[in-house]
C-alpha cells in the first residue's frame, strides 16, 4: 500500500567485512569461555527477551502482518529455543 512498515540499515562491503572479522574474533572468546557461563548468557538473554515480549511482539506483527497472539507466540518460541540452547551448554 505504500506504507512504510520498517527501516532498514544499508551496509557496504566493508561494513559486511567489519560484521564477519567481528564474528570471527568474538567466536575464540565465546569459545573460550566455560559453558556454565554460555547457559548464563544465553539464559540472560532469554530474560530480556521474554520482559519486553510486547514490545518484540509489535514488531513482528507490523513487519509480518499477522494477528498480536500470533506475534506473541513466536517471540514466546524464541524464549523457549534460548532457554533450550542455555540448557544444551551444560554439558559442554
């Protein structure tokens, strides 16, 4: 309809390039870590998530188009998969 529903950041190459050498670095720290403390991450950022779950919710149902309990239900899925993943890194 014309409407504007998001904003998009552009990036160039470099910008691509500087994401990746990022990632790349961080992952040797994250590696290094113990995975007691990736549980605790990952779980924090499940907390967050889950506390501004309206907020993550109005996005998605603007940007989707679909229905509020509809956008609920995927940022509640997201909270399940962090807290699973936080979970998975005990054994590590």
């Amino acid at each position: 309809h014309g409407e504007t529903i998001a904003h998009i950041c552009h990036g160039s190459r470099k910008d691509f390039r500087d994401a990746v050498e990022s990632a790349t670095k961080a992952f040797s720290s994250w590696s290094g870590i113990t995975g007691y403390l990736r549980g605790q991450i990952l779980y924090r950022m499940a907390e967050m998530l889950e506390s501004r779950r309206e907020e993550f919710a109005a996005e998605i149902q603007v940007t989707q188009d679909v229905t509020v309990t509809t956008a609920r239900k995927e940022v509640d899925a997201s909270v399940d998969r962090l807290v699973r993943f936080a979970g998975w890194t005990r054994g590590s």
